[in-house]
DNA sequence: GATTTTCTGATTTACGTACCTCAAAAACTG
DNA sequence: CAGTTTTTGAGGTACGTAAATCAGAAAATC
C-alpha cells in the first residue's frame, strides 16, 4: 500500500504535526529531527498525494491570457483552447480570465498587462508584440511576484518566465526543405507571403527559411517577402499579382495567416502551372486545400498543446517548480494530406 | 463557488444520500425524484470532483500490459513508457504489470492471455499478433468483464475494446508520397524492407505505400518487398545486395526495425548515389542518421502517447465511459532533420 | 386496513492532506 | 536555578465525495 503521512510520522517517531511541518517547511522543527523525516519519507518512498493535497487546500490558481483580438483562425483556435481549459477549471483548480488587446499595438499590449497587476493573480501569459513598453510591462509584472509566460509569439531578453510555442526558425527551416525538395531540381522562384515583419514569429521563420534555400537550394531564387498582415483580400492580391508578373514561380511559402486568400488566388492557375505550396497551421481552410492538392505541406503548432503547457507551466512557476523542458517543447508538425488528424 | 453534492441536495429538496444514489446509479430511488435530482445537477451545472471522488473510493485499477520481448528500439521505448506509467502509478490509482512473451507467435500470446483471466484484472492491453488461438483469447477476456486494448498492432474483428496506435494504411501512403515528391521526378526503383508479413501493422503500411505509388508515382517501380525479420544484420545484407543488383533505386522505405542494419548500408554508398530514404520510428539510430543525411524523412508513433492512451481507454472502459476517439487518435508524426523534437 | 415493499432521510465514517490551536516537553538563556 | 524560547505532541476541523447503516415515510399489494 502507498505510505501516507501517518505511515512518515510513526517511521519517523515523530508525530503528524512534524511530519506535516517538514513536508510544508513550516519553521518549528530542529535540524536533526527534519533529517530524521526525510530519511523515513525516502526510505518508504512516499510521494504526496496531489489529489488529497489540493483536496485540502482548496486553492485555487488564478490566471490571466491576454490576447490579440485577431480573427484569423489560429488565433480563433487558440482562444477556443482557452476557453475549454475555462471550462475544465473547475476540475484543474485554475481561475482564467481573458483580456483581449488591439493587435500588433505594442502600447496597448503593455497597458494591458499593467492593467493587470493590481489584481494580482498568480500568473499572466501572453502573446508577445516586441516594443521597450513590454518589456518594461513583463519587468512590473515579475517585481509584483506574478509568473509571466510568452505564448505563440516570443520576448527574448525580457524577464518572462517560459515561452509556449515552437521554435519558429526551426520551422522556417523545415519549410525550405519541404518545398526545395518538393520543387525537385527544377530551376524558378519562390514567392514568400508573411504577415507582419513586425511580429517575431514571422521573422524568425523567414530567417531559418533563407537560411537554408540558401544553404540547400541555390537554384531557386526567393522573391522579396510580401507582407499581407495576416489578411485573406490583401494575401489573395498579392499572390496573383506575383503570379502574373513572374510566370516562373514554382514554389509558395506562407509563413502567417490570410491563407483563405492565398488558396482562393491559386484555385485560379491552372493545375499544371500551379506553384509547390507550404503553407502554416491546420486550419478549416488549409485542411481542404491540403487535401485538394492546393496545398503541399502544412506546417503546425498544436494549440491545445500551447495553451496547456502555458497553464502546466505557470502552476508549476506558482509552486516554485522548474519547467520540464523536454515534457514542454511544442512540436513543429508537418501534414501531407494522407496524415492529417 | 463550485457546487457540491450539498448544494444539489439542498436545491432539490432531497437528502444527500439520495443524491449520492442518483449519482452513483444505486437503486431506491423513485423515477420522478430521480429526475428532481438530475435537474438540480444541470440547474446548477454540478462536475464532480474527480480528485475528491477517487479519494473517498480509494479503488485502484489493475491493469496488464503483454508485450513482445522483443529488443528493437521502439519496443524497448514501449515499454519504457509503461514503466514510466507504473512509476506514476502511485498518483494515478492504477497497478500495472508487464508480462512478456515471445515475439511473432500467436499461440504463445493467447497462452499468455488465457493465464491473466484468473486474475481477473480490470483490463489488458497487448501487442497483437494475428490468428485464432488470440481472438479466441480476446474473447475469454471479454467474457471475463476485462477492458481490452490492442497497443501498436491491431486485431481488426476481435472483441477488443480499442486500438491504441496509428492509421498504418495512412502511414504507408504518407512515405509513399514523401518518397515520390523527394524523387523529384526521376525515373527508378524503390526498395522497401520490412520486418515481416506476418504483422499486421507492417502489413497495413505496404498496402498503403503501394496505393499512392501506383496512383501517383508511375514512374517509380516498386521491388518486391525484402523481409529482414526486424534483424539489424539481415537488413543490412540485403540491402546492400539489392542496391548492388539495382543500381538504378532511387528511394527506400523502411517500414519496420532493424533501421541501424540499413543505415550501416547506407554508409557504404557514396554520397551522390545514395536513395531517398524513408524510414518508421524516431530512435537513437535513426535521429543520427536524419541529422546526417542518411535518412531524409521519418514516420514515428509517439510510444508515449500510445501507452497514455491506452490507460486513458482503458480507466474509461472501467468506468463505462466512451471513448473520445478525437482525443486518442494517435497522430503520424513527420520528422526531417530539422523539426527533430 | 393491514402488511409488505419500495423509497428516502439523517447520520456516520473514511480517504490523505493541510492547517490550526493549545499544551507540554525540551532546549537554551542569563 | 528560574525564566524564556524553541521544539514537539495531540488533537481537531476541513476539503468533496463514497459508501454504509438504520429508522421512518410513502407507496404498492393483498
């Protein structure tokens, strides 16, 4: 049978309240008679049972996500995942409240989360915009105590706890060598479509996708990026302006969002003139064209995944336990369309 | 605040105990103050506290994994995870047990199942080989009151209650395509290796493979398949034999274990004559030899998420609960050398 | 209407832990 | 040594649910 605190206490010679005040560090207990618990919690292996614990607790861990008020689907679908875990809080013992800020606004983003601090809760997770006034936002957070984590979109150098979200130049990367070897040794451009150059996440995956047509793929030649702001109107004239102007296109990287747009300007190309195409997150939208041919590759990062690992990690900030790096590493997943979930 | 069985008795006008009936399905309880109650439970949105529930029953689940002693890295990464399993077991309220039986032999495996009946655990799951003698098994443990879940390889038409492993068929046409497009539109052969007939795993993966290059890679032909019994050194030697005898392979698809025979293979081929290599199952071998060039995309089944599931399923079945097929469909993941987790 | 059967209420104990109080013992202090 | 401080013990309550008992009420049966 599994050893309780009782089994501790009687091991140890000792009674339960000393037992209960080594387990919580609670002061009282002298050095030698602490030793003496934790060799008789060692020696019967005795784990905590979390269950019974926040049973007694009745603690409650409350949360913050602030969040662009985007519309485009990833941003839907991360949102959504929120909301379940708002519905799950109930059983997880987790308080979550959502602020919604303008997008790409780095001033609004930081109110916000100044806005924040007086309520004190136990811990702020946010998609990042770069800009001095957040990092200075993420710097009054951390000083009130409260655990800070980046989601989707990262603040390297500022003082947030975790970021919860892919590596982006590693996805940049996988993309180049999806579509360079997709294009098989044939010669052409390739037309790269991104949302913002002003959001980290785009740049990151621009750069690890120039990396590597660079390093790999010398005979296809990248187009300058057009920037679309994750909008399906723009992204659509973009792309079929590209497409006009240079017949030679043969592959299609979109990095951000607005790929309803981009899918509508290639139903007009003929199929066999129809450029390779890899595109980002698994959407209503990308899934039909991925399994229509529109689409090549899909990459993804997992929302359900994020926005758990974001909560995962923040109880664990709360109780001053480290992050299990490997248990929170969000894959980068790639889609043909015979393996799409 | 959380409702709680309280505040459900109060607001129906009944006693606790009549709740705890009507929550619990025990008889005594009339039809019209039954529903009394179930409408309270919506009124007040009650969830019970799984936490507080598991603590007042004290049950623990027993469940046994029967896996082949087979010493191929994913199997050893299989059972890795069980233990890892039975090492949360204390938290999780399960009791787990491995037993062990040859590889490939059906009748040994429904020996193996036929002895767990006596104890009569609350469920099983195991690696299926094909035949009778095992749906016969499946079937006494059924009849038994046994969960039963086939993890990895399936058993299609038995009285199992999941499976807990991927889409084999989808697995198949996803190399199949990542083989073809990689090609480039070569003109070749394409080897494929693979453990063995007899599996229905491996079996489900050619089929597939086979589909999508018939449909979409004519130009590609297809040897005869190579069975290397999951044998490192076997696989090496006719893989060898066959790039000597063909020179004009272009692509290899691996669809089983013994990947550290191929990939020794490989290395005696010079660099620009090297095939296109698809290969099952993120390991030790195979991720070095990503990262190298030796092997230009993987399959893997997360073994972690396999065995998971399989709990999850089977504490369910216990339960009575459904199976929440979204939530255990095990994906197909895609590795290249760059989105390696 | 009496009897049996079926419901329902009230109350209790238990699960493993957290947290509190109060008293007693032990260890220090001067 | 007396007095003070620190450490420890003993015990209780609480968390939300499960499960049991037993008495009493209501309904069904004859």
């Amino acid at each position: 049978m599994k050893p309780t605190v009782h089994d501790i206490a009687r091991s140890a010679g000792v009674s339960l309240a000393t037992v209960d005040r080594v387990l919580n560090g609670r002061p009282g207990v002298r050095h030698v008679t602490r030793e003496r618990v934790e060799q008789a919690i060692l020696n019967l292996g005795y784990v905590r049972d979390v269950a019974a614990a926040n049973l007694a607790k009745g603690r409650t861990y409350s949360f913050v996500f602030v969040m662009p008020a985007n519309d485009n689907s990833f941003m839907i679908e991360i949102r959504d995942e929120v909301h379940a875990a708002i519905s799950r809080s109930g059983a997880e013992r987790t308080q979550i409240r959502i602020l919604e800020v303008p997008p790409f606004d780095a001033q609004a983003l930081a109110d916000a989360l100044d806005g924040i601090v007086p309520d004190k809760p136990d811990g702020v997770a946010f998609v990042a915009v770069e800009g001095d006034p957040v990092h200075a936002a993420v710097a009054r957070l951390k000083e009130a105590g409260i655990a800070v984590v980046t989601l989707v979109s990262d603040l390297p150098g500022s003082e947030r706890d975790h970021f919860a979200g892919i590596d982006n130049n590693a996805a940049g990367r996988t993309a180049a060598n999806l579509l360079g070897r997709f294009a098989g040794g044939r010669e052409g451009r390739i037309a790269v479509i991104a949302g913002s150059m002003l959001v980290r996440d785009h740049r990151e995956r621009l750069e690890g996708f120039l990396a590597v047509m660079g390093e790999s793929f010398p005979r296809l030649a990248v187009l300058p990026v057009m920037e679309a702001r994750d909008d399906p109107a723009l992204a659509a004239e973009v792309v079929s302006a590209a497409l006009r102007h240079y017949p030679d296109i043969i592959g299609l990287y979109s990095l951000g969002a607005g790929n309803r747009g981009i899918v509508h300007a290639l139903r007009e190309v003929a199929p066999e003139a129809r450029p390779v195409v890899v595109a980002h997150e698994l959407t209503k939208t990308t899934r039909s064209a991925l399994a229509e041919g529109l689409i090549d590759a899909l990459l993804n990062q997992d929302a359900g995944h994020e926005v758990r690992s974001a909560i995962r990690v923040l109880k664990g900030r709360v109780e001053g336990l480290p992050v299990i790096a490997a248990q929170e590493r969000i894959r980068i997943d790639i889609f043909l369309k015979d393996n799409m979930p």
